[in-house]
C-alpha cells in the first residue's frame, strides 16, 4: 500500500534565492495554468504579479488586458450599488464610458480618502507601503516648493534691504552737504556786520558859538575831529 504525499505547510520562504527561484517557477506555472482555463472553457482571464520588488508580471486571454479591466471595473460600479435595480432604465441609458467615468471617480475617490488616512482597513501590506510611497513623495514635492517660495522671498527682503540702504546713504550725503555749507554763509554775515561795527563816526558836530569867544567842542564829540580842524581860523 502506498503512500500519500503529506500535506505541505504553506509559508513564506526566509531564503531569498530559494524564494526567486520559487516564484519564477510558480509564476510560470500560474500563467500557464490561466491560458488552459480561456482555451478550455473560453473565459476571460487576466492575471497579474507584482514581484517583491515591484515588477509587474501580466497575462491576459488574446491579449485584451484592458478590456478586460474595463469589464472588471463595470462590474464593480454595478455591484457597488451605484446602478441600483429600481434604476435599471438609467443602468440602460448610461453608455458604457460613462460607466468608466463613474468607476474611475469612485476610484481616484478612494485614493484620496486613503491619503487623508481613512478607510485603510481593507488595504493590504503592500497598498500600505505603496500608500506610504505616495505620501512619502507628496511630501517631498510640498517641501521641495515651500523652500523655493523661502528663497524667493529671501531673495525680494534683500533687495528692498539694498533699495533702503541706497536711499539712506543718498540722505546722509546730502545732510552733509548741507551742513557744510551752512557755516560758510553764517561766516560771510559775522564778518559783514563787524566791518560795519569797526567803521569810525565821521559826523562833524558843529560846537556851540557865542559872539564873545570861540566855538566849543561838545563833550560827547571827543572821539570825533581834532580840535585844530574845528577851531575857527583867524581870518575868518
């Protein structure tokens, strides 16, 4: 009597070239499987891999991977309770790009609550890491422009900063000129009213005569004349 083959507990592979070696295998092996079942059974089968690094590996029967993908994508937005029953004249009225358009919104909806951190329940390890990414890239970009908003704003305070400094210089050059000539004309008119001050009395006061004797030099007039040019000659 012989034997079974045991059952084999399923895990992940801790050795990474065992594990490549495993999937390069296992992948074929699952494409291969895909293409009988459309040929057999004349399905639709599409197929996709991602590998852990990120490579995509794809299979699609006759080659129709994205029409395949829009009917996948209809059947969401149908089974989604976005075409209900009771509005199955609108379902028939509704093209089918509309139907692509009300599951792409749906979908870049989805994106955008997963970006703000809602709704992350049903993602899987590696949406959260590509998630992640995705965060992890926006906010570089956010940076990356906040610095050349700083710079630019950097840039246009030291130029108002050089504008101001030029202007000041130009006010202090012409307080200094000012300065410089005032004193001078101050100078001109100290010395004016000093020469007109030192200039001597030449007003001849007439001394007062009588008939009897000679003509007297007032006492205030004793800086002015001599006595000899006032005196009286004796011819006269």
């Amino acid at each position: 009597m012989g034997r079974g083959r045991g059952r084999v507990e399923v895990r992940r592979i801790e050795n990474s070239v065992s594990r490549q070696v495993t999937f390069s295998k296992r992948r074929r092996g699952l494409a291969k499987k895909a293409h009988e079942l459309a040929v057999l059974c004349d399905a639709d089968v599409a197929l996709l891999i991602f590998s852990e690094k990120g490579r995509l590996h794809d299979y699609a029967t006759n080659d129709s991977m994205d029409r395949i993908l829009d009917r996948y994508e209809r059947y969401l937005l149908c089974e989604g309770g976005y075409v209900m029953e009771e509005h199955s004249e609108l379902q028939q009225d509704m093209s089918y790009d509309d139907i692509k358009l009300r599951s792409r919104i749906e979908a870049l909806q989805k994106s955008q609550r997963n970006l703000m951190g809602e709704q992350l329940d049903a993602l899987t390890l590696r949406e959260v890491q590509l998630l992640e990414h995705q965060i992890d890239s926006a906010l570089r970009n956010v940076r990356s422009r906040k610095d050349h908003v700083l710079l630019n704003l950097i840039g246009d305070l030291r130029k108002k900063e050089t504008f101001l400094m030029e202007q000041n210089r130009i006010l202090e050059e012409k307080k200094e000129k000012a300065e410089l000539e005032a004193p001078l004309h101050t100078k001109n008119s100290t010395a004016s009213t000093a020469a007109a001050t030192a200039l001597p009395n030449l007003n001849i006061c007439a001394g007062a005569s009588d008939k009897s004797g000679p003509a007297t030099v007032p006492p205030g007039a004793a800086s002015a004349l001599p006595w000899w040019i006032l005196r009286p000659s004796a011819n006269g």
